[in-house]
C-alpha cells in the first residue's frame, strides 16, 4: 500500500506562521512537525511507500524529509507549480501516476490518531472508501457528506443543504481494486472543465458516487482533527501535548 499526501498549500490562514514555511511543517509537538505526524502514522499501520505532493516551499519540504527520514517508509516527493492558482484536483490531477495500484489519499493538514488510519485499512475492500466523522452541527468549511440508506456516500460538496447531510470526509480516502483506474479516468476527465483549476477531488469522487458504490469508514470516537487556522493549530498542540508519562 503506499499514500499520496497532498501537501502543496501554503495556508494563508496561518499567516504570518506559514510566510515562508508550507502548512506542512508546522510544528504540532517539540519538533514534530504536521508532515512528520502523518508520515509517522502511515509507517506505523504499514504503508511502506509515500508520495508528498509538494508546492509553497517546496525546497524546505523536500530538505525536512531528507534530514528526518521515517524508517520504513520510502518517502519521494512531486511538484505541484499551479499550488498557487488551483484547488486540490489539479494536485491529484498531477499525481496520477503514483495512482495505478492501491493507495490512501490524505490531505495535508489531516492529523489524527494512529486508529483511524487502521479504521480505514480494516474495512472491507471497496473500490473507494471516504473516511467520515459525525457531530452535531456543520460549519461552512467542512466537507459535507450524504450518504444512502445503506451507509453509503451519494454526495460530497460543502454546499450540500444540512437536511442532506450525514457526515463529514475529514480528508482521508483509501482507492483498492478498480478504485485508483476509477478515479484516475474521472481525473482525466474533469481537468478537462472550464472549472478544473477551482475544483476539489472530492467533486469527483461525488460524480463517480453516482455510478459507483463509495463505502464509508466510520470513525465516531477517534481524534483526527484539520489545520485550517492559529485556533485549529493551538488545539492539535494541546491534544498531542499530554501529561508526562503518556502519550498518544
């Protein structure tokens, strides 16, 4: 198994703390930064090759990773140079090559603990599977989710109506069997729109949910949370701060 982690943004709505360093070196824990954080999780539950897609600051990354290797998990890196002018899509657009087999695809501000990432690798093989989460109430940045009757994603959008939606995707996604040539076709087929440079790959898995079954990882319960902001930041901190003598 190997993950495709996309890690091209600078995320602007940490500056000043991301003017010159990328979101993804960001540090969560003493030296731990968000890169090596996920890094870590993917050796720890197996994956044994991973491909950061890299963009804003992309000579940092790629020296952060030469200087902190992660042991058992060859680690190569992919330039994405429209980082600055399109959303997601076009990142995954340009990792398609590193899509013919079965892979996880992880967003780069994605923290969580080692479960969910287990969670995800244990539920039953499907061509696609979205990792989701549920509360109570949904804000507008979150990745909204509906699902069918069995448990199944019908739609993915931030704009879906709240009498719709079930669940949120919190940015990690497994593609086994005919799921990485699904999602590459789809790929080829949407950078192809007027609107590919402003779309997420998550509007293409909604499409592809259209005509194929989506499956879902439930994960109520396990911490994961996403790095969109100082508050955000300062959470994770707290969170993988414990008191002496444990850790998570």
């Amino acid at each position: 198994m190997k993950a495709v982690v996309l890690s091209a943004g600078q995320g602007k709505r940490l500056l000043p703390l991301t003017a010159e360093s990328p979101k993804c070196l960001l540090r969560v824990r003493s030296e731990e930064t968000i890169l090596d954080r996920q890094l870590g999780a993917l050796a720890r539950c197996g994956v044994e090759r991973a491909v950061v897609v890299t963009g804003f600051g992309a000579d940092r990354v790629e020296r952060e990773l030469a200087a902190r290797p992660v042991p058992g998990l060859a680690v190569e890196t992919l330039y994405n140079p429209f980082y600055a002018t399109s959303d997601n899509l076009m990142t995954c657009w340009l990792a398609r090559g590193a899509m013919h087999d079965d892979f996880l695809l992880l967003n780069g501000d994605t923290l969580f603990e080692d479960a969910v990432l287990a969670r995800l690798l244990a539920s039953p093989p499907a061509p696609i599977t979205v990792t989701i989460d549920r509360k109570e109430s949904y804000d507008d940045d979150d990745m909204k989710v509906a699902l069918d009757a069995r448990g199944r994603v019908s739609a993915v959008d931030k704009s879906l109506p709240p009498a719709m939606v079930s669940a949120e995707s919190i940015g990690l996604l497994a593609f086994r069997g005919s799921g990485p040539k699904l999602f590459v076709d789809a790929l080829e087929r949407a950078v192809r729109t007027a609107s590919a440079m402003r779309q997420w790959y998550l509007s293409v898995v909604s499409q592809l949910a259209r005509a194929t079954a989506v499956e879902t990882a439930r994960i109520e319960g396990l911490w994961w949370c996403e790095i969109d902001s100082p508050d955000d930041l300062e959470a994770a901190r707290r969170e993988l701060s414990p008191p002496a003598g444990t850790a998570r």
